[in-house]
C-alpha cells in the first residue's frame, strides 16, 4: 500500500456511475463537460506531518484542480497536498 509523506493524502475519489439507459449523444472529441471546482472525497491515508487531523476514511472537500494522479506499476494513486482541503465533512 502507498504511504504519502510530506503533507500529501492519499483520497478515493467515488467514480461517476453512468446510467445505462441514457441516450447517446455524439459528442467532438475534444469535449470536456463541466465540472464543479470542488468535490468531496475520502481521505484513505494522510503523512505524519498533515497540520489538522484525519480519521481514516474521513470525508474532505478540495480544490478538484490540485488532484495528482500517480502510478506505481499497475496501481493508480491520487494524492492531494493537506493546504487544497477546504473542509471536513461531519
């Protein structure tokens, strides 16, 4: 399992469910649909040294912009810097 250090946490970002029986509409390549600049995702792990404190699994808002995506191998990890979380969800 990836371990973030240096301030970074480790988000799941719920996918988008496409319903199966919408009609297809074509579209240009090059179309990108608008998104909303913030979206809510669970905090899966943070580093030792994030400045607010984090249960596993928590629900956080941040900047959708700022979103890293690596890979290691096979595997796909986003990541996230603590200073793009604008909040905690209860």
């Amino acid at each position: 399992m990836f371990n973030p250090v240096n301030r970074y946490i480790l988000i799941y970002i719920p996918g988008d469910k496409e319903d199966p029986t919408a009609p297809l509409i074509m579209l240009p390549d090059d179309y990108k649909a608008p998104t909303e600049r913030y979206i809510q995702v669970a905090a899966l792990k943070c580093a030792g040294d994030v400045r607010f404190e984090l249960t596993p699994n928590a629900q956080i808002v941040v900047d959708r912009s700022m979103i890293e995506e690596i890979s290691i191998g096979a595997t796909n990890y986003n990541i996230i810097l603590d200073n793009y979380v604008v909040g905690i969800i209860d």
